[in-house]
C-alpha cells in the first residue's frame, strides 16, 4: 500500500487533529464526521506507516449492529522504519 506523506497530507492532518481532539478516542464515526473521510481504517494504517502508533480498542455494537471501533493516539516513533 502507498502511503501519503503525514507531513504533507491535509487528509493526514485532519485525521491527526481528531486524534487529538478527542481524549478518550474517537471513533471511526467520528473520525468520518469530522473528517468526512470515506476510509477512516485506511487513513489510521497510512498514519502508522508514518510512524504514529495508534491503538484500536473494539467497543461493541451499534443498535444497528455494526462494530464500533475507538483509536488512540499514543506518540509517534523516532525512527517510523522499525
């Protein structure tokens, strides 16, 4: 998978500032309403391989039954390679 550079994306960027804007995680929901990102998992996997480390913690079921995931930004590596 190609990985935009976090440096450079705006798309990056954002998914960043709502990693940070929310203090017990956000959600893939709302990382989509904040972002109106079409990919949230996607956006989370090209910010690892940038070197952020980002946990998902599963949450349980929407009423509807989908899946709720939360993501917590955690730091970001010194050297993203290892």
């Amino acid at each position: 998978m190609h990985n935009a550079n976090a440096d450079k994306s705006y798309r990056l960027k954002q998914t960043l500032d709502v990693l940070r804007a929310f203090p017990d995680g956000p959600t893939t929901w709302d990382i989509q309403g904040w972002c109106g990102s079409m990919a949230p998992a996607t956006d989370i996997s090209e910010l690892r391989k940038n070197g952020y480390v980002i946990d998902c913690k599963y949450q349980g079921l929407t009423s509807t039954g989908r899946k709720i995931f939360r993501y917590h930004l955690r730091g970001k590596k010194e050297n993203p390679s290892t």
